[in-house]
C-alpha cells in the first residue's frame, strides 16, 4: 500500500470515528447548569435532530452526555448503555474506587406507567415512571443514591413492573458522601471529608476511623467539591486540614468558591494522616448557596495529599 493510500484510508476512519461518536444514538442525556444546580431537559430525537423541551423558552447552554469507548468519564461519572430491550438490564462493572452515586435513569415511555426497580449493593427501592408521550422522547429521573462499598466488580441490576420503558442509559453520577451542609451559630461553616462529592475516578472518602479523609488522590484530574449555605455572609478565613506523606510535600492546590482563587503549596506532615491545620486565604461569601472546590493544579510525587476537614471562619 503506497503512503498516499494509507493517509487517505486513515482520514476515513478517523472520519467514521468521529461520526460515530457524533452519532445521535451516543447521546446518553441532556441538561444545563442553573448557578450550582445541574437541570436535566427531556428531550426527543427526530429526523431533523435532537429537540429538547422543559426550559421554558430561555436559551440555556446545554451539556450532552455522550457513550465513549468506556462507560466512565473523566468527572467520575458512569454511563451505561442498555442491555437488551425488554424488562430487565444487568451490567457487570469494575468500579475504580468505592463511594456513592445518585442513580438516573433516562428513558421513554409512549403511555401507561411503569415502576423501576434497581438491585445495586443493598439498594432496592422502587420508582414509579410516567409515560413521557411518545417513543422518542426521554426524560431523566433519579432512583436514589447508591453505594459502593468497596471498588472493583459490582452488579448493577434494573428491572420494570408494568408497561416497559425504552432504556436510554443509566447513569451513576458521584453523590455527596455524607449530609447537606449549613453554617453553625458562630457563622462558621464545616467542610468535612465524610461530606465531600467526589469528581473525579481515583480520589475517594476513605471512611475507616484512623483515616477519615477525602485521599487516595493520585490523580490531578481529580477533584472534590461541597455544596453548602450560607445565611450570613461576610468575610471568612480558610482553614485546611492537611496530612502529606513523607517526601511527598510540594504539589500546587487551588481553593476556588465564588468566583475566588486561593493557592497553596502542600506541606509534608510526615504522613498522609497526620493533619495539619493550615490557614491557606480568606474568601468573601454572600448569603445564597455555593460550591466549594480542591482543584490539584501540580502533583510533586506519588499523591498529592490527604484532606480531613475545610472550616471557613467568619472573621467579620
């Protein structure tokens, strides 16, 4: 084969990739970010494209959840195509870290109703499903938080009572560890590791008591975040507490909320579970809800640190 022929077979395939994972049929599910809040949209898939209903007229900037070559992203979120067409769908998958997920299902249902019925660890609370109208049009829906107690193989079930739905995808999307977070009488707000939602695909909360930390973070790309609220707002000094193995001391962290940046170098503490509380910048919040993010921007060896607990003292 001349060099010119195999150039011009490799563009095609590139080509056909592409179109491939272009393809209508990899969309898994559509929403868009209203301040921290993740809106799902139903949407139908027609001849002329994809049509999306329920945002009232407004254009937002949607996201599409596209299949990939492998069921988990980047962000730690889990797509699983359908198994079959009929009333029950099994998946075997090889967790990379245990921890909890929300668990969505995104389907259609022309008329009647139906009742979901997953099976996932100990999990097994049913959802009732309304028809959505018509064949080609999906709605997302939320059949509760799941557990995943250790990595590495977990059985994900799903079945139907009643008229069944068309399967679209299931989604595990990373669920807050723990419980809502507010702000204390003293104005203060806690930030702890058991709390924390998990974006990413290696970092987790490791919940045995000796450890009780957000850890186990080998990856940059990985990230962790908290929802909170604030009823008080002002000024507020950002307090970490921080545990770094010996040699491992030196990776560059971003602290990001509001709008605000704070950078800090970690510090070696001797062992990743002797924590150190640091006071690493100071933020400004309104009253409202927020997002609290630990971006890894440097890793200097094998990982970059241990977190127990954030506080955000109120220093007005």
């Amino acid at each position: 084969m001349t060099l010119t022929k195999f150039n011009t077979l490799a563009f095609a395939l590139l080509l056909a990739a592409t179109a491939s994972a272009n393809s209508l049929d990899n969309i898994a599910n559509i929403s868009f970010t209203e301040g921290i809040q993740l809106k799902h949209l139903e949407f139908s898939i027609t001849d002329k494209g994809i049509l999306t209903h329920g945002n009232g007229g407004r254009k937002v900037e949607t996201q599409k959840d596209r299949f990939g070559d492998r069921p988990q992203l980047p962000d730690g979120r889990i797509l699983l195509k359908p198994t079959g067409d009929g009333g029950a769908h099994a998946w075997d998958y090889n967790a990379s870290r245990p921890g909890k997920y929300w668990m969505e299902l995104v389907y259609s249902l022309a008329k009647g109703e139906s009742t979901a019925q997953p099976n996932v660890s100990s999990y097994r609370i049913a959802t009732k499903l309304k028809a959505t109208g018509a064949t080609n049009r999906f709605r997302n829906v939320n059949l509760g938080k799941i557990y995943f107690t250790t990595a590495g193989k977990q059985k994900v079930e799903l079945r139907f009572k009643g008229d069944t739905p068309i399967v679209r995808a299931v989604i595990l999307r990373p669920a807050p560890e723990g419980e809502a977070i507010g702000q204390a009488l003293d104005r203060s707000i806690l930030l702890h590791s058991r709390d924390a939602t998990i974006h990413g695909v290696k970092v987790q909360y490791e919940n045995k008591p000796h450890k009780n930390t957000v850890g186990f973070w080998v990856n940059t790309s990985d990230q962790v975040y908290w929802d909170f609220s604030v009823e008080s707002g002002g000024k507020f000094d950002i307090e970490i507490h921080q545990g770094c193995g010996r040699g491992h001391g030196g990776s560059q962290v971003a602290l990001v909320v509001a709008d605000q940046t704070n950078e800090f170098t970690v510090e070696d503490t001797g062992h990743f579970q002797n924590f150190v509380p640091r006071k690493v910048g100071t933020v400004r919040l309104a009253k409202g809800n927020h997002r609290f993010w630990i971006k890894p921007i440097k890793k200097a060896r094998g990982a970059v640190m241990d977190v127990r607990r954030i506080r955000l003292i109120s220093v007005n």
